[in-house]
C-alpha cells in the first residue's frame, strides 16, 4: 500500500523527499456530532436535537465516501432518507435543562441503503478504508516545543476528530509511562527511524506520520510539516499553512484540513470512476489450505472484484478468471490492504498471500489534480 503522505501527492500538497493492535473502525459510523437546541420543552428540543444530528452526521457520511467533484449531486439528507439509513445511534456528553438539549452522537447507518441512493444518482464512492497510521502530534511556539507534555493543543486537536471511523484512519498514541522512553521529542523531531518504528510496532500499525505544527507569537497562524516514515527510503515530506481567530480554531482547521486531505488522496487512488475494468486470468500459489483460503477471502471481500471464477485447482495453486472494476492498480492496491499479493511477470498474473508489493501506477481519473514530482 502506498504510504499516507505519498498518495498525498494527488491531493496538492507540496512535497519533496527527504500497546494495543489497531483496528479498522467502521466507515459508516459518524462520531462527535454535537448537537445544541433550543425549544419550547425539554423533549421537543432533544428529538429536535437528535434528528438534526442524525441529518448531520448522514451529510458526512456522504461527503466521507466521495470526491469532492460529486458533491454538489448527493442527494439530500433529509428525514426520510436519514429515518431509512439510520441503524442505531449513541448518546454521549448530554446535557439537559428544561428548554435546552446537549449531547455529542455516534450514528451508525445501513451501508446498503447508503450505497444504494448513490448509485442511484451515479455517484463512484469509496468501500476501502486505509490501513491504521500511527501520528506522533509535535507543537511548538516561541519558547516551547511539547510532544508527550501536557498540554499539546495539537494532540488536543486531532482527538476532536472522528479518527476511527476515517476513510484513512488515524491513531494517536497514549502516552503511558513505557512510551515516555521509547521515543522522546528530539527522535520525533529528527525522524529515528528506530525509535518510530517500535512505536508504531506497538500499535500494530505499519506507518508512522509525525506531523509538527509550528505556531506564530499570535497563535493565529499554524505551519504544518508532514513526514512519513514507511519504508527504508528517504522520508516524504509536504508542509501547508492556516490560520484561524485563536489557536484553538487554527489547529482544530489544521488538523481537519490534514485529515481530509489525507482521505481525499486516499480517495482519488481507490475509488473506480466511469466504466473502467477488464479481466484477467491468474495462478494462485499457496502452500496450505490457509493460505488459498485467505486469497479467496481476499478477492471476496475487495470492491473491485466485480466476478470470481477458480478454472481449475490442485493441491499447491488455482486457476482464477476475475473480473474486476477500474484497473489491476486499484485491484492490487485493494488486495495488498487484504495481505494477498498480485503480481504480473512474463509468464502472466500470479496471486500470493503475503504483502503486495508496488506493481502499476494507478490510472490519471477525469477531475484529478496534477501530480508532482517526488526527489528521492
């Protein structure tokens, strides 16, 4: 899989080279909606509060699956199509008093009836959730620079987000005592290659990001390098600036802005646009029946597997006719996100249950931004 900053490349940032396993949450589940309303009695302003959430978190849902570009189409989440989606919600942080209603929701909606109102309009959306990235949130400003320090508003900011449940989910790490000494803010700042990758090991995760945020005296401007560290190669880095009305708005608009753009390149590389697809014929390699299981669950389970047909099978490798959507880049990316390689040679496409490596580049989409060039 290509690492987070990398496919970044797409989504117009400017770059240049230089204890608890994560988990893949569920894209649709919105969390941290704030709700506040007003109303004539308690219970009107928290079923108003409550359905406006809903609506609410329904539109980021939305957003969250598609390209920018198809926005303007998405159908309204009005209160019949939010009734209808809606699987179950939670309550978290109420409040109530005699007129006023507060509370922060969780909401879980039907993938099936989502899915289906977008294709109804055409709409191309994303299925594939990236792989878990470790982020290690640096600040400074004049005369202070904090990373595991209390307080980080950095860290602050990024845990206001819906990391979890993210198109390119994102886990901060806890900070207990063990942490304290296995990377300091100096090795997070100069990059030690070996302190981060421990870290990261420890969440299970297989890339780490350290994004350092640098504000002005005012607080009002913010400065955000990127580098990530997957791979042995010279880390990619990118930098982009905001600015806000304290430092709190600045870095919660920093690190939104970060996330979204991290989603949206996640996006643009996976999401098949128009009639694009074609077949291929490939020869699975196992060695046990683990193994052919775990491609088969592969090829099953990916989006971009439109038809699966084994041709014939022995006791080491399978004949397999697929039929897939968009090109075999996305097929390969999304089978490498699933621990099952596809590879083409001379002799053909051959299917391994392992890490993938980097075969084709993705195919240019109509509406995609330009991509730039990164110096080793």
């Amino acid at each position: 899989m290509k690492s987070a900053i990398a496919i970044l490349l797409a989504a117009g940032f400017l770059f240049t080279a230089g204890t608890t396993k994560a988990e893949a949450a569920d894209i649709y589940r919105v969390s941290g909606v704030h709700v506040d309303e007003t109303a004539a009695s308690a219970t009107e302003a928290r079923n108003t509060a409550q359905a406006k959430g809903q609506s609410k978190a329904l539109g980021i849902l939305l957003r969250r699956l598609t390209l920018p570009e198809d926005w303007a189409n998405l159908p309204a989440a009005d209160a019949d199509f939010t009734q209808r989606a809606v699987s179950s919600f939670q309550i978290n942080n109420e409040k109530a008093s005699s007129t006023r209603y507060i509370a922060d929701l969780s909401v879980a909606f039907q993938p099936a009836v989502v899915k289906g109102a977008l294709a109804a309009r055409g709409i191309s959306f994303g299925e594939v959730q990236a792989k878990p990235t470790l982020l290690v949130a640096v600040f400074e400003k004049p005369g202070l620079r904090v990373f595991w320090e209390d307080p980080n508003p950095w860290r602050d900011a990024w845990n206001r987000l819906d990391l979890g449940n993210a198109m390119t989910p994102v886990i901060l790490p806890l900070g207990d005592i063990e942490e304290f000494g296995m990377l300091t803010t100096a090795q997070a700042v100069s990059g030690d290659r070996a302190a981060l990758s421990a870290m990261a090991a420890r969440y299970g995760a297989s890339d780490v990001l350290v994004a350092y945020a640098t504000a002005d005296a005012s607080g009002t401007n913010v400065t955000v390098s990127l580098k990530d560290y997957q791979g042995e190669d010279a880390p990619v880095t990118g930098s982009k600036s905001y600015s806000g009305a304290t430092l709190e708005d600045t870095l919660d608009a920093a690190a939104a802005g970060t996330l979204d753009d991290l989603s949206l390149a996640w996006k643009r590389s996976t999401i098949v646009r128009g009639g694009a697809g074609g077949k291929l014929l490939a020869e699975a390699r196992f060695s046990s029946l683990g193994e052919w299981q775990a491609i088969r669950n592969a090829l099953s389970s990916t989006p971009y597997v439109a038809e699966m047909d084994v041709h014939g099978i022995s006791a080491d490798g399978a004949e397999v006719a697929i039929t897939y959507k968009g090109d075999a880049a996305k097929l390969a990316q999304s089978l490498a996100d699933k621990n099952v390689a596809l590879a083409e040679s001379e002799t053909g496409w051959s299917l391994t249950s392992g890490v993938a490596p980097t075969l084709v580049e993705p195919v240019s989409e109509p509406g995609d931004p330009d991509t730039a060039t990164m110096t080793p």
